[in-house]
C-alpha cells in the first residue's frame, strides 16, 4: 500500500514490466479497509493524496488505477480529472480530429479499429503540448484495444546506443514536421484533423496567428489546404524532474513523408523501422477493463492503440 493512504493499494498484474527496480505503470485498488468505494470517495480522495499520486506518476511515469467500480461514466471520470485540480489543456495544434465528450473529457483518436496507431508523445511535434493524459474505459473492446506505454528514456537511451550518429544529428539539427491538411476533418486516418479544427476557427488570418504562436508556418493552396511547417523544433528532450533525457518526438508516426531532420535532410528509415521495434519490444500494453482510469506523464512515456474489434469506449482528457 502506498505510505500513509487510507484508500489507494499499490498492487501487481501480470502485464507490468520492471526497469531499474521500479514496475511500469503503477497500479492502484481501493485499500482492502476502504469500503465507501462510491464516485465522491474516490474523488475526494484524489484531492485528499495527490502529493502521494504525485509521487508515484513520477517514480512510475504512468498510473492505472483498478478496481473503482464506482467509476463508470464520462461524468465520473470528469470529476476524477477535476479533482487531480490541473489545468485544462485545449487540443490546438495537433493532427488527430478531436470532439468535446463532456465537460474536460474529449474522445481519443478515431482512427479504423483494424489500423495500429503507433506511438507518439502528444503534440511533440509542436512547441506547446500537455504535460499529462487521462485515459478512461467505459467500455473495453471485444478483442485487444489496448492502449500501449513505453518509457520514452528507454528509447533515447537505446537508440543513442546502437545509432550514435542518428542521435547526434537530431540532437544538432532537431526536426521539422511537413504536413498537407485539408480544411475538414479526415476521421478515417489517424492524422487526418482538417485546419479548421486544429486551429478552432474558420480565418486563416487567426489561423495564422494560432500557428505563429506554435513555431508553425502555413503555406496555403488553391483547394483552402495548407501546408503546415512545424520546426525546427527539438527531438531530444531533457527531463529535468527526472534528470534524463528523452526521446519526445513524433518520428515514427510521421514518418516518411512528413518528417525531416531540421536541417530539411531525409530521416534514416532504418534506424527509424528500427526505433518502431525497440517501442514495441519495450512496451507495455495491458487490456483494459471497464471502469480503468490510466494517468500517463506525457513526458515519462509515449502511447500507442492497438487494433480492436468493436465496441471499445476510451477516452481522454489532456492536462498543462
């Protein structure tokens, strides 16, 4: 049980991984004394130990909270982001159509349930991301629909190793993300969020200005597409809380067309197939449950989605 709580238990499952000691993520039941299992104990709750949750999401990088039968709907698991008390962070900027569910809550990625989404850090690929993500399952999937996680200094540190010189480059040069968006929603890729909902507006003249504050440059066609610039921006970050550095970047799903190395030359694909791989293998992706609440530090780990066979019901809410 974590220090000191009178409802949280740590606890294991059998797809957690260990590294250095520490398993990845942290999983947490209601304490086995704690019987007031309602939606406004669990909320108080979190109020009451978020110095202790805290803590954990930083030894951890993730936190799959099991068990809280009590949380069962969208509006459930709004008040359990409310009550964690971080700020709301508004979707602008990315490539993955979006919709408001309730309150703070938004849909994840829809994406066709037979294609992988392959991971990514949110919004790495501009200069304003969320520092964390809520996932909720309301309803798991037939079959498989995990949300896969990996340690994203895992990836810096594998890759530094067996592609030294791939490393230096993005460390020297960063990356630029070349990207044609149409004005409308494409809801049958991944990536395929239209201008006009990735800026919330209408106005290229306020989409420009939404863009400039993003590091992003638009260059617009006949059609009302528009090429988005995004970068040079940073591939390798450092992790100050952590004191390590970082593989926060977004090649592997933009890759080949729409990423380059900042200096406009072409990314290695095989260290890229090759970094693809090490995700998968370093990877923990656990099969939701109904009711699971997963916390993920969005600079500790990258996420993915595994193809699934309907219906599945997970949900997201995104944290400065």
């Amino acid at each position: 049980m974590p220090e000191n709580s009178s409802f949280f238990a740590e606890t294991t499952i059998p797809h957690q991984k260990t590294f250095a000691g520490v398993t990845f993520p942290a999983v947490l039941t209601p304490a086995t004394d704690f019987h007031a299992n309602t939606a406004s104990a669990f909320r108080d709750a979190v109020a009451k130990e978020k110095p202790l949750l805290e803590s954990l999401l930083h030894k951890h990088g993730a936190i799959l909270f099991r068990g809280f039968g009590s949380v069962t709907t969208v509006e459930h698991f709004n008040d359990v982001v409310e009550a964690f008390e971080y700020e709301e962070f508004h979707y602008v900027g990315g490539a993955a159509p979006r919709r408001i569910i309730y309150g703070r809550v938004s849909n994840t990625n829809d994406a066709p349930p037979h294609e992988k989404i392959i991971f990514h850090h949110e919004l790495s690929q501009v200069s304003r991301y969320p520092s964390k993500i809520f996932f909720f399952c309301e309803v798991p999937a037939e079959e498989r629909g995990e949300t896969p996680i990996v340690l994203s200094h895992l990836i810096y540190d594998g890759m530094k190793k067996k592609y030294p010189e791939f490393v230096e480059k993005l460390e020297k040069y960063g990356l630029k993300y070349h990207r044609m968006v149409q004005a409308e929603d494409n809801k049958s890729s991944p990536v395929g969020r239209g201008w006009k909902s990735t800026f919330m507006t209408d106005d290229r003249q306020a989409a420009e200005k939404i863009a400039g504050g993003l590091n992003m440059k638009l260059e617009w066609k006949d059609d009302d597409s528009v090429k988005m610039i995004m970068g040079p921006i940073p591939a390798i970050k450092y992790d100050e809380k952590r004191e390590r550095k970082i593989w926060f970047n977004n090649i592997v799903i933009f890759y080949p067309d729409e990423v380059t190395f900042g200096d406009d030359t072409p990314l290695p694909g095989i260290a890229v197939q090759d970094c693809l791989k090490m995700m998968e293998e370093e990877s923990v992706a656990v099969p939701w449950e109904k009711g699971d609440v997963m916390l993920v530090d969005n600079l500790a780990a990258l996420h993915a989605r595994n193809p699934y066979v309907p219906p599945r019901s997970v949900w997201a809410s995104l944290c400065v």
